[in-house]
C-alpha cells in the first residue's frame, strides 16, 4: 500500500529551545519523508542529511513491478541517472500525466503538497537519486525569498546546470563524504538554480489558454475525490466552477491531461487499493466505497487498470 505522508510532527525536548522552521528538515527527516516503494524488498538505498536538504540514492534491485509515492512537507527532485521500463505511468495528481520509458538522465520536480505517484515494469533496473528540499532552504541567499516562491511540478525534464549540481549532491552520498561545507556549499548552489530554472519558465505556474483555473482545478478535484463512490454527473461538475458541462470537459481535459471519468477511475482505483489493504473489508464492502454497486464490475475494472484482481492484489500486500 503506498502511504501519503504529511507534515512530522517536530520533537519537543524539555528545557531545550523549540526547533525552528529551519531546523525541521535536518532534524526530523525520517522514512515518512521519503519517497516510498512498494514492495520494500525490491529497493536498496543510502542517504545524508545536511541542514535544509536531504539527499538518497535508490537502486531497484528486481524487475518485478513495483510502484511508488511521494507527499510531504518539502520539495523534491529526482535525477534519474539510468532506466527504461516495458510500461508504466508517473502522475502529480490532478496535474500531470506521463507514460515515458526511458527515464534515463532526466529530472522530475514535485514542489510540496503535492502527490507523486508511479507504477512500472522495468526493463533497465532504474537508479535514481532524491533530494528532499526544506522550503526554507536556510543555506539559501535570503535574497532569493525562496520560501516564498511558487513553484509547479514537472516531470522527466532536462536542465544541465541542475543536474550537474544535482549528481554533485548524490555524489556525495555514494561516496560516504563527510564534507559538510561542501554539501552546503552545494545545497545554496541547488537553491540557485531551481530559482534560475524557474525564472525561466521551467518550473513556473502555466498560463495556458483553455484549461481551468488553478481554484477551479483545486475544487473539482477535490470534490471527485469526495464522492468516489456515488457516480457524478458533468453538469454537477460544471456547476461548481461556473462552467457549461462541453466548456468544463474541455477544460478539464486540458488542465489534467484526461477526461473527467478517465480521472474519477483512476482515483477509484487508487482508493480501492487504499482498502484493500484492511483485511477486515470484504471485497464487496470496497466496490462499494469506491463506486462500483457490483463486484464482479468492479473486479473488471480493476483487473483491467492493474493487471490483477482485487483478491490478488490484497495477497500481495498481506
């Protein structure tokens, strides 16, 4: 099952100072920050932290399937430094859609608060590296205001300068070093060029023609994501964001890259597997939580979508 993960909860210590805002990611990063795998025996990984940013470097080690996921409260980017899969699918929920193969010297950035999910076949065992970015960036010039920038998510993306001082970082973790001014060093020199790269219109908020609003995009959304298990109508939809049911197809179709039922079952299906994983639920109780008033559609549904039935899929995950 893959987990969203939220904010950590910051340690208290008695008769210690509370951390700050700026200590938070040095101090409190964890497995709940990262990015995660499933199954956890297909993955080997290292990692180092320094203030302001967290950094691992991750083989898979089986050319099994497998699937992955990220939320939390910092930014990441992924330098994918080799991989090509037989099939697979990376999404930023309710933004970006992608069933890229080769993933091989690519970048990918998802900022905070958003949801990265993959699900995938390898065919080159894919290793990549994760830096885990406090929005604060400490070690950044305060100049750049970076914590109070806005920044979108992209995925398989190429920008040299980024990924230069993106291995740079990784190096590091491969090696052992223990250079922490480097890191850091290195770390404000990260912080530059995202900014760069942004400036750019790499990483900026898209002003395209056609699509929802972002408060739009936020509302539908959530409100599909609310109801997975009644069925809704384009006009319901519609209505919630001033739109014509044609005008707000259209539009959805342009901002998430997919029509608004293609969208409602995925969400399903993600849910579902949300369920699956509570052994106490019975196979019918979860087609009906996530829309389905038969099974036996339900379990085509999801067959179709992940190559398994809802009862294999539960074995794989007890």
């Amino acid at each position: 099952m893959l987990v969203d993960r939220g904010t950590v909860p910051l340690p208290s210590n008695p008769g210690e100072a509370p951390a700050t805002r700026r200590d938070v990611l040095e101090e409190t990063w964890d497995s709940k920050q990262r990015v995660q795998v499933q199954p956890h025996n297909a993955v080997t990984c290292s990692e180092a932290k320094w203030r302001g940013l967290a950094a691992e470097v991750m083989q898979i080690t089986s050319s099994a399937s497998f699937e992955c996921g990220f939320s939390a409260s910092c930014h990441l980017l992924i330098a994918v430094d080799r991989g090509t899969m037989e099939r697979g699918e990376s999404r930023v929920e309710g933004v970006i859609v992608s069933t890229r193969r080769d993933l091989g010297r690519t970048l990918s950035f998802v900022p905070q608060g958003y949801v990265l999910r993959g699900s995938f076949v390898p065919r080159v065992l894919p290793r990549s590296g994760h830096l885990y970015i406090d929005p604060a960036m400490p070690l950044a010039d305060p100049e750049l205001e970076f914590d109070d920038i806005e920044f979108e998510p992209r995925l398989f993306f190429d920008e040299p300068a980024l990924w230069t001082t993106a291995r740079k970082i990784l190096r590091l973790v491969q090696d052992g070093d223990g250079n922490r001014l480097y890191a850091e060093t290195l770390a404000a020199a990260l912080a530059i060029e995202l900014v760069r790269f942004r400036d750019r219109g790499g990483l900026r908020p898209p002003n395209a023609r056609g699509g929802l609003a972002e408060w739009q995009r936020r509302a539908v959304v959530e409100f599909i994501n609310d109801n997975l298990d009644r069925n809704i109508s384009l006009k319901e939809l519609g209505s919630l964001v001033r739109l014509s049911p044609t005008h707000f197809c259209q539009a959805f179709a342009h901002s998430l890259g997919m029509p608004p039922h293609q969208y409602q079952l995925r969400q399903r299906i993600e849910r579902a597997k949300l369920l699956l994983a509570d052994a106490h639920r019975s196979i019918t109780q979860v087609s009906l939580a996530t829309g389905y008033s038969a099974s036996s559609n339900f379990t085509t549904v999801f067959r179709r979508v992940t190559g398994l039935t809802p009862r294999e899929f539960r074995r794989t995950l007890l």
